[in-house]
C-alpha cells in the first residue's frame, strides 16, 4: 500500500462508526473507507469485504481492481423502490385509487429498463447475486407492465372472456406471483450471512410476494380478489420499498457527501460479526 493511501486511511480509522465494511480475513486489514465501498481506493490486494446492501453483495467479496466506473447497486434498488412504493399504494388503496394503471409507465422505464440495465453492469463487475436479482426483478416489472397495459396485450380481458372460469386472470396472477415468491426466498436465504438491512429488503419483498399471490388465488365467486391479503402485501411492499432506498442510500453516502455512515448492523453470526466479538474478546482479556 502506497504511503499516501496508508495515510488517507489513519484519518479515516478515527471515526469508530467508519469500521463498518473494513476488509476482512486478515489482508489489508489495517485500512478502512468511511463504511462505504464507494470511498474504497481499489490498490489490488487479496482482501474481501464484509457482505453489505449498499454494494448488492450477500457474502464475502473481492472488490473489482481497477473498475473504471460506478456502483450498479443503488441505482437498481432504486428502480425498484420507487416502482414497488407507487403500485403497494394503490394495492392498499391509498385514497381509494385502485387502478395501478400509472405503474405501467413506471414498470416499463424505471423499474423495468433502468433496474435491468443495472443488473448487466452487475454482470460486468462479477456480482453474481446483484447480477441475478437486479435484472430478475427488472423482468419482472416489464412482465407487471405488459400484463397491466390494456388494448395492447389484452391479456386481462382475454382470460376473463376466453373460458368459463370467473377467476382465471386472478389464478393465473397468483401463480405467476407464486413463482416470484419462490425466487424471492431463494435470494433471501442468500442473506442470512449478511446485515439486518440487507435481509429485512428481502425478506419484506417475499411476504409481499406471499400475501400478493394468495390475495389473488383466494378471490371470491365474483372475480375480486382478498383485498385484505391484498392490503397486507401492499404494507410489505412499502416496507421493501424504504428498505431498498436505504440500502441505495447506503451505497451511495460516503465520506465526500456525507456528514455520516449509514448504518447496516452485521448479523452477529456473519464473517463481520464474529470479527467484532473476537475483538471484543481479545479487547477484555487485556484489561
């Protein structure tokens, strides 16, 4: 490590909350960068970093040396957000606004394109899990899109009318919501090694997912769906939605704009927390 990055990082090290994402596993351990990746001067040493939301990265990981542009990572959960906070609104049937038409624009644009194009520059920096679930839920926006567009796709009005069963649109949404809730609680068991910020992201999505889906499965003889399982997804999907803009919040704050650390409380069973009590540990002994 050069000597003014060596002295960059002792100023750094005063601020005790900036421990946060320090490399891990010995190599380079001396260094820190203000709790965030973005501040980190890639020098090309073999140190992984603790698992943290603000970068997309569940477990351990080797930062790309010499990366010649930004972090992906806020700009698709914030797609995700904004897309996911307007349409649990109108599911919870904020101001009694029940038609999620204005998602389609979103859906298409933001959540959908935007988060897209931000999982394959997750692709391009060899974050296999950001890459995967960050393009993942862009699909799945454009999916929610072209069901949702109406004249254009019919898809709505052609289950409705193309058989006999009342329900067909509402089973056929639910199951298609069934199959996200399983991809969901497959990225969530991703994140049990990580930080509480990260997890709670997804572990509020699948719930929504969950409630989304069997509101839809269980609609009555009419064709409505359980607005009530409806209502609970909408309440989950808000939480997801804070959820992703902190953790976008947390990949984006570092110490050039700034006055703080946006905390992410590591899982005390993780790489990082166990690092924490083993210090802690040897810190008491020598008392």
């Amino acid at each position: 490590m050069t000597t003014t990055t060596a002295a960059a990082n002792d100023g750094l090290n005063k601020d005790v909350s900036a421990q946060d994402h320090a490399p891990v596993n010995g190599a380079g351990g001396g260094f820190n960068y203000g709790g965030n990746p973005l501040a980190h001067l890639n020098t090309g040493e073999s140190a992984r970093y603790a698992a943290f939301g603000g970068e997309f990265q569940p477990g351990l990981y080797k930062p790309t040396t010499e990366r010649k542009f930004a972090n992906p990572a806020p700009l698709g959960l914030s797609a995700f957000a904004l897309t996911t906070f307007v349409l649990s609104l109108i599911n919870i049937q904020n101001r009694n606004l029940n038609n999620p038409s204005i998602v389609i624009s979103l859906a298409f644009g933001y959540g959908g394109l935007v988060q897209l194009l931000a999982g394959m520059w997750e692709m391009a920096v060899g974050n296999t899990f950001g890459a995967t679930a960050l393009s993942s839920y862009g699909g799945f926006w454009i999916s929610v899109a072209i069901v949702l567009t109406p004249g254009g796709f019919d898809i709505i009005s052609s289950l409705s009318t193309a058989t006999s069963g009342v329900n067909d649109f509402n089973n056929s949404f639910g199951f298609f919501l069934a199959g996200w809730f399983i991809f969901t609680t497959i990225l969530l068991l991703c994140t049990l090694r990580s930080t509480v910020a990260f997890f709670l992201l997804f572990f509020t999505l699948d719930m929504a997912f969950l409630f989304l889906a069997c509101g839809h499965l269980t609609a009555d003889s009419k064709g409505n769906a359980n607005q009530h399982l409806l209502s609970a997804g909408g309440y989950f999907g808000l939480l997801a939605a804070f959820l992703a803009w902190y953790n976008a919040l947390a990949g984006i704050a570092d110490d050039s704009n700034s006055f703080f650390v946006i905390p992410v409380a590591h899982f005390p069973w993780s790489v990082k927390g166990r690092e924490r009590r083993a210090v802690g540990k040897t810190e008491r002994e020598t008392v």
